[in-house]
C-alpha cells in the first residue's frame, strides 16, 4: 500500500502521463498516417525514430519485471537467459530485408497468402491476435502492481486507468502517435532506468553482481537455451515489430532492427543485475522483484520505478492497439480475397476500444505474466522453418500446416501439463520447456520439409 503522503504522486503521475501523451500525439489525417505511421506530409518514420520505437516498444514492462525476477533466481544467467529474446529482433530484421528486397513483400499476410494460401495465412492471423490479446492484460498487471496487491480494488484501478490513457492517444493518431510517442518513451525511459540503476548497483559494485550465477542446465542455462531456440519463430508473431518492418526503406529498417535489438539486450541484461541486487541483500523473493527492490529504497525510488514501468507498459500498450487495429482493418480483409475498405480505420478504432475491454480480462482474474512469453514462444516454434526456409518453396500449403500446427499442438499440451516428463532435457525448472522445444523444432522442420521432398519426387517420377 502506498504511504498517504505520497499517493498523490503516484496517482496524479497516471492521469499526467495519459494527458502529456495525449497533448503531444499528432492526429493521423490519413490512412497511411494510421496504419503505417507517415506524418502529415506522407515521410515516412525516420531511422532514429524506428529505431526508438522498436527500442521502447520490445522493452515491456513485463520483460522488465521478468528480467529482475530471473536475475535473483539465477544471477547473470537468468538476465542473459532473458535478454537473449532480443536477438529476436535483428532476425526479423534480416528475414524481412530478404523478404522486401527479393520478393517485393509488403506484409507478412500478403506473403503468406502468395507462398502458402488463404488458410495458412488465417491461423498465422490467428496467432498473433491471441499475441496481441496476451499483450493487453500481462502489460497493464505489471503496472497495477505498483498501486496495490494484485486482485485488489486498487491493483485493478490502476491497471484500467492506464489503459484508458493509452487507448485515448491511440485512438488519435494510431501508427503514428505510437512512433511519435516511442521516441519520447524511450528518451524518458533510458533517463529514468539510469536513475534507478545509479541507486541500486554502486552498492556492490559490477564485479560482486556479475559473480552471482552458475552456468549449469538446472541453473538457468536451460532457460537460456530455450530463447536462443526460440529467437528463430518468437519475433514472427508479434506484429508490434514486423508491422515496423514494412513502413521505411530496406536498409533503413534493417539498421534500426539491429541497433535496437542490441539497445534491448544490454537493457534487459542491465536491468537483470537490480534482482541480483535483491538477493544479495536478501530481500524476500517474488514475482515482482523491481518493486521489491525500490521499496526498500524508500518512496521516491519506489516512484521512479513506478514510472520505469508506465513507460515501459504505454510504449507497448499503444503499439498492441495500432498493431490490432492494422490486422483487424487491414488484414482481414486480404484474407477474405477484398481491399480494404474506406472505413478501414474506424474499424481499426471499435477494434483497439473492444482489445483495451476484453484484453483486460485475465489480469483480473490473475495470470503468470512470465507464461505470456515462454507458452506463445512454443506454440509458434512452427513459424521457423515457415520464414526461413521459404526460398525452397513456390507454392506448399501442406508445408506450412505441418509446421505449424505440431507447434501449436505442443505450445497447447504443454500448458495443460500435457508433455511426457521423459521429453525434459535436464532436471532445473525448465527442463520440459527446453525439451518440448528442442524436439518441438525437429518435428516442425521434419514437416515443413515432407511435402517438398513429395513434390520434388512426384515431379521425377512424371519426368
């Protein structure tokens, strides 16, 4: 519970940031300008904005509080564990440069439509809307948090409130007021992240927190393992980074994938060291370790943090409602064979206000925020062989189904407890996530690949 004396500071911050970001938002007068994020003049986003969009919009305020978390369990390896998920990010980069420069890609939809049919491209949309779901509610928890015990009146007042904040610039500007927003997030974000790392890391100093940690599998290694399988098919399903893929130059975008997805890691691995702050004072653990941390500090490193986190989770937030408004607005509509329509972008609007109602459904109700990143992350292992494998296929619908749905299949068993305990690879906490993925990743290339080496024997034997 806050202290009396500062809750006006917390709550009043709230309706500042939602009227700050609001008041600077340009509004988009076009429909380039909502979904692909041009000003007013048709430019589209510069390199350094994109590059602080992509920045802000991957450091979530979940992946925070889940690097902290990972830092006191594991040391280092749970923060390289972690960051590691940012190299998901100069993948995509260099999958998208391919698909831009030598297939004239302009979306992955259309894409998937041309290589692998209609169907492939609707369970591909379905994905990444229940992406984009999870993003709601595991963002919006993680600042609710900061006000209250989750479950609590407090805790869920605070998480509307911000929504609501973000939904209204949104609402405004879409794409656009998101990049333009992003640059500033990042900016207030960094300064603030440095403050609070100033706070806690000069009390052990580098040496004693980057000697905390053991590089063994049951140690974190495991997890570390499980995101560098991930990185291949993990970046594929958030269109909040491959929606940024397509709106500047090639190599303009390619740059600004790489610089971010460095930026990212060094934060996310930075932020790691204040959860082994926390166990090195041995504080008690939990599953929000950066709080735990500020409290100690007292009410103005608590505030700090606070705003570490409505930055992180609004430059997300409001890149979740363009993303959702493109796929919805303009998306579909390619799936059921039309062109988008004129009212594209007042359908996109009705579909950020349903996403900020229904996407706060299981933060209410209480979710493991960490699920939200290793389950998706292994009911997606079938995209791998789908982009990266692609130049060996013209046209093989079969390819995709037989990668992606085994990935699914396994993403969903494993949720429910459901994989055999014989698949574990190792015995530490991630043992059965690292095995599920591991020959979760044999069975989907195994697939993709089946139906073309079909092909290429039918087509010898008509020969």
């Amino acid at each position: 519970m806050l202290e009396s004396s500062f809750a006006f500071a917390f709550w009043g911050f709230l309706f500042l940031y939602g009227g700050l970001m609001y008041a600077l938002t340009p509004r988009a007068h076009s429909v380039a300008g909502f979904f692909r994020g041009e000003d007013a003049s048709g430019h589209a986003a510069s390199g350094w904005a994109l590059t602080c969009s992509i920045f802000i919009s991957w450091i979530f305020a979940k992946s925070v509080t889940n690097a902290a978390n990972l830092g006191a369990t594991y040391g280092v390896v749970g923060g390289l564990a972690y960051a590691t998920y940012w190299l998901s990010i100069p993948v995509a980069g260099i999958v998208i440069y391919w698909l831009r420069t030598r297939h004239g890609a302009t979306g992955l939809v259309p894409f998937l439509i041309a290589r692998y049919g209609r169907f492939a491209a609707i369970a591909f949309m379905l994905a990444i809307l229940i992406r984009l779901y999870n993003e709601v509610w595991s963002n919006t928890a993680v600042v609710g948090a900061y006000y209250g015990k989750p479950g609590t009146g407090i805790f869920i007042t605070a998480a509307l409130l911000f929504t609501a904040a973000a939904l209204c610039y949104s609402l405004k500007g879409g794409l656009r007021s998101s990049i333009v927003t992003d640059v500033i997030q990042s900016v207030l974000f960094v300064l603030v992240m440095l403050v609070v790392l100033f706070l806690v890391l000069p009390q052990h100093g580098p040496a004693k927190l980057l000697s905390i940690g053991e590089f063994r599998l049951s140690a974190g290694v495991d997890l570390l393992l499980v995101a560098l399988l991930q990185v291949i098919s993990y970046p594929f399903h958030d269109p909040v980074l491959t929606d940024r893929g397509f709106i500047t130059e090639e190599k303009t975008m390619l740059r600004a994938m790489v610089w971010s997805g460095v930026l990212g890691f060094i934060c996310i691995f930075a932020f790691s060291l204040v959860g082994v702050h926390a166990t090195l004072e041995g504080l008690p653990g939990g599953d929000n370790m950066p709080g735990e941390v500020a409290r100690a500090f007292g009410a103005i490193p608590y505030l700090m943090m606070t705003l570490v986190m409505i930055l992180a989770a609004g430059s997300t937030l409001d890149s979740t409602f363009a993303s959702v408004s493109k796929a919805v607005g303009q998306e579909i509509p390619l799936l059921a064979g039309r062109t988008p329509g004129a009212r594209a972008v007042q359908i996109g609007m009705w579909t950020m206000l349903i996403f900020a109602l229904l996407g706060n459904l299981p933060m209410i109700a209480g979710t493991d925020i960490l699920k939200a990143t290793t389950v998706s992350g292994t009911m997606v292992m079938g995209l791998a062989p789908i982009f990266l494998l692609a130049p060996l296929v013209k046209y093989s619908p079969w390819s995709f189904h037989l990668a992606f749905w085994p990935g699914v299949i396994l993403g969903v068993l494993l949720a429910l407890d459901a994989i055999p305990a014989s698949w574990a690879i190792g015995n530490g906490k991630y043992a059965l996530l690292l095995g599920t993925n591991f020959y979760g990743l044999m069975i989907c290339f195994a697939g993709f690949l089946l139906p073309l080496l079909w092909q290429r024997w039918a087509h010898a034997a008509r020969a």
